[in-house]
C-alpha cells in the first residue's frame, strides 16, 4: 500500500506546467485509467469487508453505516457504493473489464443498475452486455440497456417487474452547505413520467415569451420550474392542514434586517440565514406574524397572521397589471408576487399606487440591482448601471393604466 501511497506523492510533486499538449493528455489519459482500475480495486476491498463485518464489534448495523461514518461521506452514497460492491462480485465479467481499464467505471455503474431488473437474466447476457459496454460511448450504452432491460422484463409475469421498479423508488431531499439543497433519487416510471411531464411543461410555458436577457442554462431552468411547481401547490387554497395550518414556507427575520440593518437575524426553517435582500423580497409579499421577543429568541408575544397585502388588494393590482409588468414580460398573475416599490418596512404603504405584479424571475431582478419607481405614465424600470430599460415592447400593449377606484370595481365584480 505505502508503494502507491508514494506512487501517488510522485504524481502529486509533478510539475506540469512543462509538459506539452500531446504529452499533458497522455498523462491524465494515464490517470484516468488508474483511476479506474483503482476505482475496482477500492470496491473488491469493499465487498470482502462486507462480507467479513468486523464493524459488528463496534456495534454498528450495516456496512453502509460504519463506511458513512468512517470515511465521513453521505449515507447514501455509502450505500450505492456498498450496493455496487456487492453487485460486482457477482459480475465477473463486468469487474475483469473494469480492473483492465476496457470499460469506464461509469459503464460499470449502468451496467450494475441494469442487473437489477433482472439478475438471473443478466448473468445470462453479461458478456453481450460488456461487449456493448466497450464498445459503445455512455449515452447510447445506455440506449442499449434499456433495450435489454424492456426485453428482459417482458418474459416475466404482467406487473411482476412492474412492482419490483417501483420498490426501487426513492427520493433523498438534503440541505447542504450555504443553504443550498442537494436533490438525488430514483422514481418509478408513473411517478417519473409525471415529473418530466410537468417540468417541461412549466419550462415550456416559460419559453413561450423568451428572454434574449435569460441566460439560464437548462438545468437551472428546470430547477426554478420546480421551485415554481412547488410554490404553486403551497400556494393553492385546497391542501390538507397540518397541526392547524396549512405548510408554507417560513422566515424568521428581525424587523431591523428589513430596513437593511446588517447582522440582524433572518432565516429561512429548514436551510438557515438568507440575505437581507432575499428576505425584503420574501417580505414583499407574504402572511407576516408578529412575535415580540426578549433577547434574541425568547417569545413574549405572539400577533396575529395577517397578509401583508390583503387579498382585495391583490385582485386590484391583478386587474390593474394582468401579470407581471417587467418590461418585455408576460408571465401571467398565478406566477408574480405583488412588489412593494418602497418597501413597507421602509414605510411604503400597501397600495395600489406603490404595488407592481412582478413574476418570480424578475421580482428578483428588481430585489439585485435593477429597479423600479413609479412616474406618472406608470412605472419605470432601469439596470443596474441606471440606465432606463426599453426598447421591449410590453406584450399586452401601452393601455394597462387604470386608476385605483376603477380597478377595485373590477377586483370586486370579478370576486363577486
Ligand atoms: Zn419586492
Ligand atoms: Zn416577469
């Protein structure tokens, strides 16, 4: 072991900074290689220690539990790992493959997660398999196994298969460091199917007005939509309370954070402190309660819920803008918040000559850097650097402005 503990020491004290092009890809050609067979050497080692369980002494209950604490990684991917191990040694001709560097450990991976539709019919068709394996690159192996996996099922019992995809599913939601929440899981093909359905639906409707300014890759637009997604079921009137209250989503901010004091307290439940400007902007449009405290976090007293723009108001503002009034925006009402333009806990009052529907996207813009006052023809929106946003034509077209009277009729009559 000490000798590849040196080996190592010797590629680490390199310096690479001389090599030439051709001689710099050979070398990490080279690592990655070892890297490989390294990759299925660690996991042999793992499965004979799984066999062996000498962790039982020190009272721990699986291998997956004694590797997540030993070496101080997440559960689960201490399981996947320990599920591979165990896969492998079954695998012959998958672990000769990978140990001489003729498959990636990725391919290995899909191949283990191939065998568990059906192991019996896979040790059949392992060496087709590993031949596809070497021969193809990831993404159309992966149309290979699918192939095989739907024919390996298909002489199996109606359903059998069915239920044993399902028994598969799971789904790990973690926060992580910075507030940041780590998404990782397998769904059934009923539940997956849905999922994809609805996240390009609401990506879909997104792009129906593209944004030349939108520089959002696809993956951030996919994790927005399901922020978006997950908004809206909080925010629809018909789920089931839960101790008294329907769930939302709550913040703990001290009233001087608000008004921009630095230091002050402002966290979110479940993922900690936010900025204080994300916290304005969740303060824009929300149900505020009131707690008196002593110290930092001892409660005196208890207010009660209010919304901080009642829903009359919210219905005047939604027939006064019809959705949100960024310029070049027409992400209708269900997708905005109504923005405070002064903030209220800079004494702005909630009405409607001080509140703008702002979809969640660009609600945002206008809480980091952009901003937005209101002028006589309505409002204005600069850039960051101050100059005057236009040249975009606003989607429903110049006629929006209303006065307050008029659009409190129609809230009313559309209530009524
Ligand atoms: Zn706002
Ligand atoms: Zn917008």
């Amino acid at each position: 072991m000490s000798e590849l503990r040196s080996a190592v020491e010797g590629l680490r004290t390199e310096d690479l900074g001389h090599l030439s092009d051709e001689a710099l890809e050979e070398d990490l050609a080279e690592c990655q290689r070892a890297a490989e067979v390294l990759e299925a050497e660690r996991l042999r080692r793992l499965a004979e220690f799984d066999r062996r369980r000498p962790y039982l002494r020190d009272g721990y209950l699986s291998t997956s539990t004694w590797f997540a604490r030993r070496f101080r990684v997440g559960f689960g991917a201490a399981a996947g790992d320990v599920r591979r191990a165990r896969a492998l040694e079954a695998m012959p001709h998958t672990r000769e493959a990978l140990a001489t560097g003729q498959i990636s450990s990725s391919a290995a991976r899909m191949l283990v997660e191939a065998r568990e539709t059906n192991p019996q019919a896979f040790a059949e068709a392992e060496p087709l398999l590993v031949d596809a394996a070497r021969r193809h690159v990831v993404r159309d192996l992966a149309r290979v196994l699918a192939y095989w996996r739907s024919a390996a099922s298909a002489g199996h019992e109606p359903g059998g298969d069915e239920q044993a995809l399902r028994e598969r599913r799971r789904l790990h939601v973690s926060p992580t460091v910075f507030g940041l929440v780590r998404i990782d899981g397998d769904l059934d093909p009923d539940t997956g199917e849905t999922v994809l359905t609805t996240l390009r639906a609401c990506v879909d409707a997104e792009l129906r007005s593209p944004d030349p300014e939108d520089r959002r890759t696809p993956a951030q637009r996919r994790a927005d939509a399901l922020g978006e997604i997950c908004r809206r079921w909080l925010d629809s009137g018909d789920r089931p309370e839960i101790r008294g209250e329907r769930p939302h989503v709550t913040l703990t901010v001290d009233v001087r954070a608000l008004r921009g004091e630095t230091g002050r307290r402002s966290e979110f439940e479940h993922t900690g402190p936010i900025g204080a400007e994300a916290a304005r902007r969740w303060a824009c449009d929300a149900v505020v309660t009131r707690v008196l405290t002593m110290g930092r976090s001892e409660p005196l007293d208890l207010g009660r819920r209010t919304s901080v723009v009642p829903a009359p108001m919210r219905r005047a503002v939604v027939v006064r803008d019809g959705g949100c009034r960024f310029p070049g925006c027409d992400r209708p009402p269900s997708w905005c918040d109504a923005h405070h333009v002064v903030h209220w806990a800079d004494g702005g009052s909630t009405a409607l000559a001080n509140l703008l529907l702002m979809c969640r996207r660009h609600h945002r813009l206008v809480h980091q850097g952009f901003r937005v006052e209101m002028t006589r023809d309505g409002p204005s929106f600069r850039r960051p650097d101050g100059t005057i946003l236009e040249g975009r034509d606003d989607p429903r077209g110049p006629g929006v402005t209303m006065d307050a009277d008029a659009a409190r009729r129609c809230a009313l009559a559309g209530a009524g």
